[in-house]
C-alpha cells in the first residue's frame, strides 16, 4: 500500500519495453516518490519486470493484470486499487502494424485501434471522475512522432495514434479547470520488442492483389532503410522513461 505522500501511479502495458522501464525507473526512485501500479494483461509475463525491480518488488511496485482493451478488466483493475485513488495515470500499452493497406485486413486495423486509442479512453474514462472529484491527477499518454506525421507503410498505426492525440488534445482543455494534467509523449524508434514483433507479422505477411512496385518499394526499400533508421537512431527505453520521470515531476 501507498505511503501518505507516495504518488500512486498505473502504468498499462509493463510486460517489456517501455513500460517496464517506467515502472522500474519510478519504483526506485531515490526518494520512494512512487506506489507503483504495473499492469500487464498477462501476469505469466512478469518475470522481466520483477526481475528488473529487484528489491522495489512488494515494496514501491506491484502488479495487477489488465487488458486495455477489456471494459470488465478495465473496470476489475481500477476497482481492486485503494479507494480507486490514482494520482497519475500512465497510458503505455500499444500495438504497432506495418505494411501496405491491402495486404491488412479489416480486423487488424479494428485491433490497433481497439489498443491504442479506445484503450486509453477506456483507461481516461475510468479515471477520470475520480482525478476531477479529488481535483487533482495526471495523465500521460504515449503517443509516437507517428501521432504527428504521417509515415508510408504505417498507415493505420498512425491514424491510431493521430485519432488519440486528437482526443487527448480536447480533453486536456476539460481537465484543466479540475487541475487535472494531460501529457502527450511522442517518441521517434525505440529498441523495444515491439519492432521485433511488427517484423514477425511482416513476415508472414501475404500481398495478394497489391501491384508489384508496391510489393518491391515497401520491401526492398522501405523495409531496409526503416531498419537503418531504427539502427542509426533508436532511443533506449531507458530514454524515454528519464523522459517520463522529468514529465510527471
Ligand atoms: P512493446 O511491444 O515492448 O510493449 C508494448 C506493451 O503493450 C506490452 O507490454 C504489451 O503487452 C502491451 N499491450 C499490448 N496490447 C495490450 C492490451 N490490450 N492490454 C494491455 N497491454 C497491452 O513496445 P514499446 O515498449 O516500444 O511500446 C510502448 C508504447 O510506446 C506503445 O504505445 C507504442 O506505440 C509507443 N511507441 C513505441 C515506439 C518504438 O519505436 N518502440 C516509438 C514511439 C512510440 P503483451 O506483452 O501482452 O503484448
């Protein structure tokens, strides 16, 4: 349980990459600022993370589960947190999608969105009565530099990300007046698994029907110099996570 004067902080998405090196970077911090509140949607996955907390584990960091894109679970997890009393809320969790349109079904393009932005409304939603009634609270969602600009082959993950920005965008003006803070992170490529894990769907990925220049451009070209990028100018998560301290600070 949260010490009076701790901050209580829920981060979706803890599993790896970012969000596991929020949860840590905040569960140790020198001050004990933070009751950590990591969440994954698959406890059987928290070895990383626990191993990564060391002796944080049970004291500043504990773990719930929770799927962003469950209402139930959504609902469960807020519930199951002392009085529902959550000081700052950090919306991490995210699915990226690579590839031309047409080789992208319907249903994937419904997954990304399902993730990256009714996940964080779902989470704002639920927060959100609480932060106003206590008037005070912050939410911080990551966002990409793809919520920013559109980038070839990641279509749908942009829009996913744009959609949120807008959102979030509006919403921070209603919060203002109850003291409640809304922050957008938007990280350029980070070495995470997610572009491991977009690479493995491209993988298996099949072009029926996309013109051939497609096919070769988003192969051959795109694929190659996407990887260079990522090689040349990956940030650590460590990085982003420095960031996110110095952002609810
Ligand atoms: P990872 O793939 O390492 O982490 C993504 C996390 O989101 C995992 O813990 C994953 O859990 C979780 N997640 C996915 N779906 C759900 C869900 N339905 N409910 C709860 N958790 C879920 O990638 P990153 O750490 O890189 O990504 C974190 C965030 O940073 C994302 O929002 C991403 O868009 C953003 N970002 C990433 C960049 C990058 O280059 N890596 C650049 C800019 C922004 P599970 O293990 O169960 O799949």
């Amino acid at each position: 349980m949260a010490n009076s004067g701790q901050k209580v902080v829920l981060i979706t998405g803890c599993s790896s990459g970012i969000g596991l090196r929020i949860a840590v970077t905040l569960a140790k911090d020198e001050k004990k600022r933070y009751h950590v509140i990591a969440t994954m949607r698959d406890l059987k996955k928290k070895d990383k993370l626990v191993e990564a907390a060391g002796d944080a584990y049970g004291k500043t960091l504990m773990l719930l589960p929770l799927d962003v894109c469950s209402d139930e679970s959504v609902e469960q997890c807020i519930n199951s947190v002392k009085d529902r009393h959550i000081d700052i809320l950090i919306n991490n969790a995210g699915v990226g999608l690579l590839g031309p349109v047409e080789s992208i079904s319907i249903e994937e393009m419904k997954r990304v969105f399902e993730t990256n932005f009714f996940g964080v409304v779902r989470m704002i939603k639920e927060v959100m009565p609480d932060m106003k009634k206590r008037r005070s609270g912050h939410i911080v969602v990551m966002s990409s530099v793809m919520g920013l600009q559109g980038v070839v082959f990641n279509d749908v993950y942009t829009a996913s990300k744009f959609a949120m920005e807008g959102f979030c965008e509006s919403m921070a003006v209603q919060l203002l007046k109850f003291n409640v803070r809304l922050s957008m992170i938007e990280p350029g490529p980070v070495h995470t698994e997610f572009e491991t894990k977009m690479m493995e769907d491209v993988a298996k990925m099949e072009y029926p029907g996309v013109d051939a220049d497609t096919v070769r451009y988003f192969k051959d070209v795109y694929l190659p110099s996407s990887i260079d990028i990522f090689e040349a100018m990956g940030q650590t998560p460590e990085d982003i996570a420095k960031c996110t301290k110095k952002v609810i600070e």
